[in-house]
C-alpha cells in the first residue's frame, strides 16, 4: 500500500503530527537547538530507542514561536522500504501543506520502470523552490529504511534542497547520507544519544512533578543514574516504583545493559498490570496501529476503544496517531518487549492473532494489510487467496508494485498448485527481467493446462487438481501464459520465437482488450526489430486501439510515439507529424494522468522540425515538451529530450554542447523492450567523425564488434551507416583507397537492404553518401546517379539536413545536378538554404571573427597540396605575409594546426565552391 492510492486511516495515521503532553519536562536547552537548525540544511536526531526523540520534535513544533512554518510529518515503517512506497508517502506528506506539490513525481513515480530517481525528484525540487513559506520535512523511523535507491534519493533531495525547506530525520542509527559534507558545509545539526539523556535536574522533574512519586533527591540520583538519564528506562522505572513501598530496595533490585534493563522494567510493569490489561497489551501487540474496533476483532472482547484511552491516560507507552484519538501505536521499543514476551508465553496464539487482523482488515477493505497479517501469521492458504482475488483490480490500477514481495513470501509448493498464482508470479519477475525465475512458474501455470495424467505427474499425481479461486482468471492463463512466453522470447532477443508466440497469444487471448494490446505490442516489436516496418506499424495501431478500449488511455498515447517513430524511419515524416499532432490532441484534452505522453509528442515533431532544417521551430517543441513537465512524458522522454537536443546543437556547430548532452542521455537511458535502432555511442561517433576525432571513432568501431562484411540487419543499419561515414572521412583524409572501397562496398549492401525494407529514411542517407564516395573517387557523374534519387525521395517530405550536413562536398554535387537538370529544382531550393545560413549550421562567418578576402584565399589554399613558399607564388606575396596570414586565420578558427583549420573551414562553409583543381589533392601540414 502507497499514498499514491490510499486515502484511509493509515495514510493518515503515518502522516500524522504528535502533539506534546501536558505536563511534559521542558528542554529548552534542546528545544533552541533544533531552533537554530531550522537554519540548515537538516536536523539528525540519532539515538537508540527510548530516548525520546519523537516527543522532543512534538514539543519543538508545538512551539507558538514557529509561527509562519509548515510541518509535515511522515511516520515510517518496514513497507516503505521502497522507493515507490517512500516518496508517494513523502510527497503526500508535503502536500498536506503544500497541495498539489509533487504531482509530476508522483506520476513519475507510477510508471511500471520508473526513470532515475533524480529525474524523478527533479520536479518535487523545483516545486519546493518557488514555495513563499518555510516547510519542515520531518521523517520520523528513518532507520527502517534499507534501500539504497532511498537513500540515493534523500541525498539528492538534500543536496538541491531549496532554502525555505527543512528536512528532520530521527532515527536509532546514523543514515548512509552524505553527512560529512552537511557537517563541513555547516549545513547540518545534530541530537544524538548524549544529548537527549535526561540531566538530574530534568529527571527530577519527570520523576516528582510529570510522575508525582515525590521522590528524595538521594532516590533520583540513583535512578539518574542506574538509568544513566535513558528516558525509556526512567518511565519505566517510575511506572514500576507507583504504589511501591521499598523504593530503594526496587533500584537497586536492576542493573545491566540497555536491553537487560529494559527487558527488567517492562517486565516489571506487566506484572503490575490486572490479568485484562496484561492480556490486551499481549495480543495487540501484533499490531502496527490500534483502534478500537480493530482490538476488539483481535482480542475478542469488546471495550477495546476505552482500554485505549486508559493506557493513554496512564502513560503506558501508547503513541496517538490522530487528534481524534481514534488511532494509535505502541512505543516501538514497548512493542518490541510485548511481542518477545507474547511469543515466549504463548507461541501458538500469535498465528490465530493475525489471523483476526487480517479478517478485520479485510472486512474493512484494507487489503494490503490483510495479506500482510495472514504472511506474518503463516496463513499462507489465506494470504495467497487474498492475493489471487486483488489481482484484477491491481492489474488493471497498475497498482501491482507489492505483488513481488507477497509471492515471495508463499511456499513454493503452495505456489505450485495455484496456476494463477504461479503466472503472474512469472510476469512480476519477467517485468524485472529475472528470466529464470520466471521459467518455473510458466512451467507450473503451463502443467495445469495439461489435463492428462502425465501433465499432472509433477503437481501431486494424476488426482491433484489446480486451487483456483478465480474462475475468470484462470479461463485466461493460456493467453497470460502466451504473453509472458512473447515476453520471454524478446528479453532474450529471440525475434523469430517472439513473432511467432505473439502471433500465438492474439490467437489465444479472445476479447481480453489489455491482453490484445499486450501481445499486439509485442508482435510489433518483433517486426520493428526485424525491419519490417509496415507490419510493425500495423500491430502498433491494433495495440492502441486494444489499450484505449481497456481504458489504458495513457498507454494508447505512449504507442503514438513508436507509430511516430516508425513512420520516421521510413521516411514518412508528413505521417509521423499528422500522428503526433493527433495525439497530443487526445493527451491534451484528456488531461492528467493520461497527459503523459504529451511532452513525447513535442520531442517527436522536433525531430520532424529538425530534418527540415527549422531548428528555431524544432527548439520550440523541445521547450514546449519541458514547459509540460516531467509527468507529462514517458519513462524514455527524458532520454529522447537530450538526444534531440544534442542533434540541434551539432547542427548549430556546438559539438561540444552536443557530446555532453548524449552523455546526460547515456546516464537518463532507462532499458525498456523498444529495439536500440539509434544507440547513443553511434551518435557520439557521429560527431567524433564529424570533428575529424577518427581515432576515438575507430575505437567505438572496434568496441562494438563492428565491421564492413558484418551481416546486415535493421537493429544495427544506423551503426553501419555510422561506420560507412567513419571509412569515408579516414579516406578523405589519408587518401586511403582501402577505405573508400569498404566504405562504397558497405553502402551498396545497406541500400539493397534499406530498400527492401521500405526504410526510405535510411535510403536517402546511404544514397548521399554513395555520391560523397562516387565524387572521393572522382567520379563525379557517377556521384549523380544516386544523388538524384535522394533529391526524389527527399523532396516529397522535404529532407534537408541530411543533405546540409555532409558539409561543402553536397553542395558542390548539389551545384552539379542543378546544372544538369536532375532534381533541379529541389537541388536549388537546398542551395538556397545553404547560401543563407540554413538552420543556422552553414553560419559561414558569423560564428567566427570576420574574414577578409585575403585570408578567404589563403584559407582556400592551405586546403590544397601546395606548401607555404608555393602559396606565397601563387598570391604574389612574401613568405611572411602568408605565415601572418595564417596565423590569423588559425586565431579566428580557434585551431592550431593547417588540417584543423581546414575541417573547420568545411565545417562552417567557408571552402564551398572550392572544386577540385590542380592542387587539390591532399591537405599537408606546415
């Protein structure tokens, strides 16, 4: 159970706000501590149990002086162990103060594979920050918390905390939190065991006038100091002395460690208890919280609201959880003792206890924690029926986060028997890619389909017959089970066997709309990683209608960006804006929580924008999908976001800008079942090549495994694509006629392959580049041929920056087929585009200090054969002319070298229309 679907008592029991006791000893001493640390970054109370840490908190935000501040308080338990579980329940705690903060985490919280835990607590941050007043995060038990993904999370939340927001922890042990640097940033204070004893003065005041045993200084003393000011000891001490009449005799009766102690004095106060009060104290102690109705259904005896509020007014370790006083829970350390003591006395009643909580939970609609008190009373026949039966409910909420756990706590016999059980025990570890766990419980779901005597051989003999509670779920275990086998099959990167069992469960699965559209989804996906493209993009649609039908709107949504996705791929870029326009639409309207989805749309028709070479409008999108926030997008959009940037950015001549955005989107990537057709180390090795890094691009090539006689496939056409382009620059470069030939080789076979596929995005960039090779090669009419072909595909559509950004050498070609009539017109729409500045990428000087004529010419022959003295003939000037000259022109480029000033010049369009003259031939340096 999380906050993000509870709105019972116990969300609001955990976020409950203790109130100080009357009467209670005054600390003022720490009290202007913790008031000073309001100042900071975090407040640490770290103390063993019993030291009074709650109560102190309590008293401090009680204080009239707190005036303007906020609190919200979370109490943790065990359960929220988890990430989900942790942050809905902080996020509902500051919206008790704040409402509405946190929706966009909360939302990106439910996904079914959230995205890092930063990007996730980025917007709560950002909230936090523009709030007008001062909030108090406290978070009380922070020692149950074990996970690391937590603690990552309150790490960065502390690291941006923004300054109106302070964050409390108490906890019995120092959190892994980064409290050094707090601690050397002054921007932590800290309460710890020393300081919560009690000093003689206070246990005096405790003892005589809270607990009015008007005791002698000398009897105070000695239980100051037997106790050594341990709060938990002296209230149980001053519990145990009331009535007493050999007090001195009573103190010096305990000693020992801090557990013996304890141990001593509650056992003490039990037995200064009636045999009711004892009983009751026992057989509640099960339980997390307490309130009447629910002890009463425990112990089996009515009165159970009024026992409460005795206990409470006698101080007996009972903590409200509620103004109302309907809620309550015992002192954890109180609780720990009654529990040790039920067990020691009556070993066997504590099953039939839980057995009562979970029937009254149950009636109450409590599920989740009805389950939890049948595991923790080992009634795991009950437990697994409650379970079987939340199962639709949980499915279609996508509230299945605590599914695992509880099946994890079943007998794997039990288990066995129950097939509904065992195949949704299977998609839980399929959904966390835990293939072979996930085997045997298929195999188990799969032997009950078997109704013959062998297929029962290993579930009990050919007489065992399946437990099932839910009739409706069972009837649909041959479709679940063909799902999960699809899923099995594409985890493993089997494409044929996911076909084909995706094709399978369709067949199986009937009118079952979210099981249609699950298998639907995987079928398309076998088909995209396959390439073949249009039968993707039809099971894409039939997955969407299936979703939308199911009322999964915000699914249907997400397939819009595939659709979108695959349309682009083959080079239908008018269809994929039409399918992002529509529905963004649809997310649009819808609203939240099926506007998730929306911020993709924005990043889809960037793209679009960018491939037409309108960066200002591709930018827009990319602001709009931002300005939406992060709730808005799918668990990849934030992936998608940096990697569309970064294309802008290297378009706009900003590589280094655009390599670290590839690296955000590295770090952002979160895996999912799409296939990898446009890997981030491709890209990055797209700009290394385009920056003329061929060395570190070699070493990707190599790193991957790749090669110019791989077999070819859609998964990786991108990267050989890639590797093309890489055997082209090392060719360009050292002249290198071995590369040229593996690159042309290459490109013809990736074409055939592209065109078969129907892959015409793919089509156009490998014909650019067979004209790039044909015209390397000098071949320049042979350049033309597949150069008009790419001028006929692209024009429809209106493809540009896959021409502009192969640099001068397109546009020398571009010129060519102008002259000769083929795709002119579009040819000398290009050109146009190129001579403007198009897209801001041929930005020619206005990225640069300005050139002049001179050094235009200079620049223009150092990218020849010719050496110095040479250049200097040919222009009519002094040697030294040409090295001032030079010198300048490496200045304005901000390079260092006659090769590097050449790239850039290619790079920013200031050696287009250069031809290939005489000297032409290579690039020497000086």
């Amino acid at each position: 159970m999380t906050a993000q679907n509870d709105t019972g008592p116990l969300l609001q029991t955990k976020l409950y706000i203790p109130r100080s006791r009357r009467g209670a000893v005054g600390r003022p001493r720490l009290l202007e501590r913790l008031r000073r640390g309001a100042d900071s970054k975090l407040t640490l109370l770290s103390a063993p149990a019993g030291f009074g840490k709650t109560t102190l908190l309590a008293e401090w935000l009680d204080d009239p002086a707190a005036d303007g501040r906020s609190t919200a308080w979370l109490s943790l338990d065990p359960s929220d162990s988890q990430a989900l579980s942790f942050w809905s329940y902080v996020i509902a705690a500051l919206q008790t103060v704040t409402p509405g903060v946190g929706a966009d985490s909360l939302s990106l919280l439910r996904r079914p594979q959230p995205p890092p835990i930063e990007l996730v607590l980025a917007p709560l941050v950002n909230e936090l920050s523009t709030t007008s007043h001062q909030i108090v995060l406290v978070l009380d038990d922070y020692h149950v918390i074990d996970a690391n993904d937590v603690h990552q999370g309150m790490a960065f939340l502390l690291e941006h905390l923004p300054p109106q927001i302070h964050v409390v922890i108490a906890t019995r042990a120092d959190p892994p939190l980064p409290l050094a640097r707090l601690r050397g940033r002054a921007e932590l204070v800290e309460i710890r065991a020393a300081d919560l004893r009690f000093t003689p003065d206070e246990a005096a005041a405790y003892l005589n006038e809270v607990m009015d045993l008007n005791l002698t200084a000398q009897v105070v003393a000695a239980l100051e100091g037997r106790t050594e000011g341990w709060i938990a000891a002296l209230q149980l001490a001053a519990l145990s002395i009331q009535g007493r009449d050999d007090v001195a005799g009573f103190i010096a009766g305990f000693a020992g460690d801090d557990r013996y102690i304890v141990d001593y004095l509650v056992e003490e106060v039990l037995q200064r208890q009636p045999d009711h009060v004892r009983s009751f104290l026992l057989q509640t102690s099960i339980l997390d919280r307490l309130s009447g109705p629910l002890t009463d259904s425990v112990t089996g005896q009515d009165g159970g609201k009024a026992m409460l509020e005795t206990l409470d007014r006698g101080n007996l370790f009972l903590v409200p959880l509620d103004d109302r006083r309907r809620w309550y829970r015992y002192h954890h350390l109180f609780a720990d003792v009654l529990q040790a003591r039920l067990l020691d006395e009556q070993p066997d009643h504590a099953p039939e206890l839980h057995r009562r909580a979970s029937d009254w939970y149950e009636k109450n609609g409590e599920r989740s924690e009805a389950i939890r008190h049948a595991i923790a009373g080992n009634d795991f026949e009950r437990a697994a029926e409650l379970i079987e039966r939340a199962i639709p409910a949980m499915r279609s909420g996508r509230q299945d986060w605590s599914m695992l756990g509880w099946l994890e706590s079943l007998p794997d016999d039990l288990i066995a028997l129950r097939p509904v059980l065992s195949v949704n025990y299977a998609g839980e570890l399929l959904d966390r890619g835990r293939l072979e766990g996930a085997e045997a419980h298929l195999l188990n779901a799969e032997r009950w389909l078997d109704t013959t005597a062998e297929g029962k051989a290993g579930l009990g003999g050919p007489s065992a017959e399946p437990v099932v509670v839910d009739e409706a779920e069972f009837r649909r275990l041959p479709g679940r089970i063909a799902i999960y086998r699809t899923a099995q099959a594409h985890l493993t990167g089997d494409v044929p066997a996911t076909k084909r069992r995706a094709q399978l469960a369709l067949e199986l699965i009937g009118d079952d709309d979210l099981g249609r559209g699950s298998a639907a989804g995987l079928l398309a996906l076998a088909y995209w990683s396959m390439g073949e493209l249009d039968e993707a993009h039809r099971s894409w649609a039939e997955a969407q209608t299936s979703l939308r039908r199911a009322g999964h709107v915000a699914d249907a949504v997400g397939c819009a960006i595939a659709l979108g996705d695959i349309r682009i791929a083959q080079g239908r870029h008018r269809e994929a804006m039409s399918t992002y326009e529509r529905w963004l639409r649809v997310a649009t309207e819808l609203g939240a929580p099926v506007v998730r989805g929306a911020a993709d749309m924005h990043v889809g028709m960037s793209e679009r924008f960018y491939e037409r070479d309108e960066l200002d409008a591709a930018m827009q999108h990319l602001r709009a999908s931002t300005d939406l926030g992060e709730h808005a997008g799918g668990r990849q959009n934030p992936y998608r976001w940096h990697v569309a940037m970064a294309r802008i950015r290297a378009a706009e001549g900003d590589p280094g800008t655009a390599l670290d955005l590839l690296d955000v989107a590295e770090r952002v990537y979160v895996g999912d079942f799409y296939p990898k057709v446009r890997p981030i180390h491709a890209l990055r090795a797209r700009i290394w090549i385009a920056q003329g890094r061929l060395g570190d691009a070699f070493g990707w090539a190599q790193e991957q495994s790749l090669s110019t006689e791989d077999d070819l496939d859609y998964v990786h056409e991108f990267e050989h694509i890639t590797l093309a382009r890489l055997h082209l620059a090392q060719s360009k470069r050292a002249g290198d006629r071995e590369s040229l030939t593996r690159a042309t080789t290459l490109l013809e076979r990736l074409r055939q392959a592209a065109d078969e596929g129907d892959r015409t995005g793919s089509v156009i960039e490998i014909l650019v580049l067979q004209a790039i090779a044909s015209q390397m090669g000098g071949d320049v009419p042979a350049a033309l041929v597949p150069l008009g072909r790419a001028l006929t595909l692209a024009e429809p559509e209106g493809f540009v920056r896959v021409f502009v950004d192969n640099g001068a050498v397109v546009a020398g070609l571009l010129q060519a087929a102008a002259k000769g009539g083929i795709g002119a017109t579009y040819a000398r729409d290009l050109l146009t585009g190129l001579g403007r500045g198009a897209g801001g990428t041929q930005v020619k000087q206005d990225a640069i200090d300005p050139m002049s004529d001179r050094e235009l010419e200079v620049l223009h022959l150092l990218a020849t054969d010719l050496d110095g003295p040479e250049i200097a003939r040919e222009l009519v000037v002094s040697l030294s002319t040409i090295r001032s000259h030079t010198k300048a022109i490496y200045s304005k480029l901000g390079v260092n070298s006659r090769r590097a000033a050449v790239h850039r010049g290619e790079e920013l369009g200031l050696l287009a229309g250069r031809g290939n003259g005489p000297h032409s031939r290579a690039i020497r340096d000086t």
